[in-house]
C-alpha cells in the first residue's frame, strides 16, 4: 500500500471528526476503537487512518476496526504514541507498506491490519467474553451499592422549564445506528411530538434531521456550539461532588444552565429527568444498554444505567436497533412482484384451459387469419 496525503491528528477522534477534511489521513490515539468513532470517521471520508494505539480489544470484539476496513479505510495500528507529537495538522504524510514517512524521515512503524486478520482477532476475544462478563457483572454490582441513592430519592434533580407532564419524552444519544434509528422513528415525532432531549452530541443530531431539541444534557463535551446556541434548554452534567466543568464552555458562549450532579451517565440522568417530571413514555435512541456498549466507552461496569431502567422500565421503549429490524423484515418490491407472478401463471393456466376462453382463443385466431389471408 502506497498512501500520500495531508494528515489531520487529534487524541480525541470525536473532534477530529468534525475538523478532518475528505480524503486525509486520520492519525489518532484512539485504544480500543469503537463504531462509533469509526462511523464518524467514514462519514468525513477520510483516506486512511493512523492508530497511535492499538485498535484491537484484547477483552471483546469491538466493532470499529472492522467497520473501517469493511468501508474501504485502511488502518496502520499501534504506530507508537509518540506519533501525536511529531505529526502536526497539514502535514503531508506517506504511508508506504506499513511505515509512515514525512519528508524523506521515517515517522514510525505500525500494523497495517486486513479483514481476515481482524476478523480472527474477534473471534478470539469472543472466547474470553465469559471471563470478561463475570468481571463487568462483578464490578456492576459493587458500584450499584455505592449509587443505590441514584435512584432512591437521594439525587439533587434540578428545576426546570420544559413541561413533560403527560407527555412523550424522546432522548436522542450518539450510538450505535443512532441516525438510521432516528430516521426510521420519524413519523413518530412528526405526529407524537414528544419532549425533544439531546444527550450532548445527541442535540446536533436532531439538529441534523431539522429538529430544534427542547432541552440539551450533558457534560458539553462533544456538541457542537451552534446546538448550545440553538434555545434549548441546557443541563450541565456535573460530578457528584458538584464540579462541572461543562459550565465554563456554556458561560463562555453567554449561555446559561443548570446543574445536575449525579453519578453515572448523561443519558441516565436524562431518564430520570424526564421520570421524575412526570412524562407519560421515554423513547431512547442511540442509549448504551450493554456490556459491549459500555466496554467501548472505557467503563467496568453499568450501576447507573441498571439502576435506572429497574426505576423507569415500565415507561421506557429503547428504539436501539428498530432500524436493522424494519430493514431486515420488509418485504422488497421485486419479492412482492415475483410473488406475484408465480400467482399468475396457474390462474392464467386454469383460465386458459376453461372452454369459453378456448373458444375465443379459436375465434380470434380464425380472425388473424382471414386478416392476414393465412
């Protein structure tokens, strides 16, 4: 393989994402890629990508590596963390088998990965799952212990504006299939017109498919700043202890918020939220419901999440995945017209073998041949 292009760098892919322009080369620190990441990567249409760590989970099959090479993407894993340092944005780089070069100077080595080669490591990480589930199960339970007051009455909810009494509340989260997900539910929102709540990059999400999002939640991380401008009310995120970092960006675009110090994730204390103000049925979009999930996102364990859903479960409808399940049961046009054919034929064969139409099939033969005088 023989690469030449301008490189972009960022330790956090998210924003590199957003800043990469199409067919550059992605040089990242990404441990462990995630879809998510990769997803994002392919929608910026970058020429190949640059893994300062390594790609691969040793623990569980993470699916970014592999949906990058299914995309077309090449990538040139554990190249070497000291390749964040040395690469600067606009530089032009080459990638030449597996060795990375910039003017004429080796940069770094790495391993320039293939399907199979993925494909092999994935199945191998899918032998030690028992042994990971056992471990993630272990440290859920130890952490639910200490956050069993996150559902109990124990959490500072803040006031706010946005009414969800009796009404449908949609959460949106950047996840798995998050847009086709958001896509397939459309007719919902368009009719239903629930609570809009953007999970951080969730609120640029429903920016995208033309919704204004009634309320943003989150640590401000990874939204854009035209979604913090957008009107929507904000809810900042904090630590337990009351820290939230996420105030200054929001200050700084003159914007103001509320603080809601929890455990946990953004998107459970949406939930909770939204619980406790009364809505009638929370639809979750994008949400991280699993051990895979969370794994990607660096976490040992779900208490909060778990907790959660044990409070809310009965209101809640998790949309993750209802797009693969639309799209893989719904019937094709041309198995309804094949069908329809094969219907056809033996009517057509009983219709043709009953006597009137043998009569006028003799009858409008007898006319084609006086015609034609045959």
């Amino acid at each position: 393989m023989n690469i030449r292009a301008i490189a972009r760098v960022d330790k956090r892919t998210k924003d590199l994402a957003k800043r990469i322009h199409a067919n550059e080369i992605a040089v990242i620190c990404h441990h462990e890629l995630d879809k998510v990441a990769a997803d994002s990567l392919i929608a910026a249409k970058v020429k190949a990508v640059i893994n300062a760590d390594p790609s691969l989970s040793e623990d569980y099959p993470n699916q970014g590596p592999i949906t990058l090479l299914e995309a077309g993407i090449p990538i040139l894993d554990n190249a070497g963390r000291h390749l964040m340092e040395e690469v600067k944005d606009g530089d032009e780089l080459e990638i030449r088998g597996n060795v990375v070069w910039h003017k004429g100077r080796k940069l770094a080595e790495g391993t320039l990965l293939t399907i199979t080669q993925v494909k092999e490591h994935m199945e191998k990480s899918r032998s030690r799952m028992d042994r990971v589930l056992s471990r993630f199960i272990h440290n859920t339970l130890d952490y639910a212990r200490n956050e069993v007051d996150f559902v109990c009455g124990g959490l500072n909810i803040p006031e706010v504006s946005t009414n969800f009494k009796g009404k449908h509340t949609l959460i949106v989260v950047r996840g798995h299939n998050y847009k086709e997900d958001l896509n397939t539910i459309k007719s919902y929102i368009d009719e239903v017109h629930p609570v809009l709540i953007g999970v951080d990059g969730g609120a640029d999400a429903l920016l995208e498919f033309g919704y204004k999002p009634d309320m943003i939640i989150g640590d401000m991380d990874s939204i854009t700043d035209r979604a913090l401008c957008c009107g929507a009310e904000l809810v900042v995120h904090a630590y337990p202890d009351g820290r939230a970092p996420g105030m200054e960006r929001v200050h700084a675009l003159g914007q103001q918020a509320k603080i809601f110090p929890a455990p946990g994730t953004s998107e459970d204390i949406a939930m909770m939220l939204a619980y406790e103000n009364g809505t009638e049925l929370i639809v979750a979009v994008g949400t991280h419901s699993n051990m895979l999930d969370f794994l990607e996102k660096g976490r040992k364990g779900m208490a909060s999440t778990f907790l959660v859903r044990l409070k809310v479960g009965d209101i809640l409808v998790d949309a993750k995945g209802v797009s693969q399940l639309y799209n893989k049961n719904r019937i094709k046009m041309k198995y309804v017209g094949q069908i329809l054919l094969a219907g056809l034929v033996p009517l057509a064969v009983v219709v043709a073998m009953a006597p009137p139409t043998r009569e006028l099939f003799r009858l409008l033969v007898l006319n084609v041949r006086l015609i034609f005088g045959v």
